[in-house]
C-alpha cells in the first residue's frame, strides 16, 4: 500500500479503483488489481502516538 500527497491521480490508475473514507482517512481500493491500493491521512495509532496517550 502507498501514502500518497494526492489521491487524485491514484483514483486514475484504473478504472475499477474507488475512494473511500474511513475514520478521517482516505484510501483507494481497486479489487481487481490490489497494487493500487493506496492511503491517504493519519491513522486512529499515529493520532494518538502525537496526543502523547
């Protein structure tokens, strides 16, 4: 999986892929070609590693 600066031109690899947003965090998902998966965001664990909990 790749953290990507823009998703925009992640979302334009392929024609299967699709954004989502999960909890503050935007991915791309494409089913049928997994390479393409990508991030985008701070995760609920690195959100809490900078609030020092």
């Amino acid at each position: 999986m790749k953290v990507l600066s823009s998703l925009a031109s992640a979302k334009r690899r392929h024609a299967d892929c699709q954004v989502v947003k999960r909890k503050g965090t935007v991915y791309v998902i494409c089913k049928s070609n997994p390479k393409f998966k990508a991030r985008q965001g701070a995760t609920l664990g690195t959100r809490l590693s900078k609030k020092g909990l």
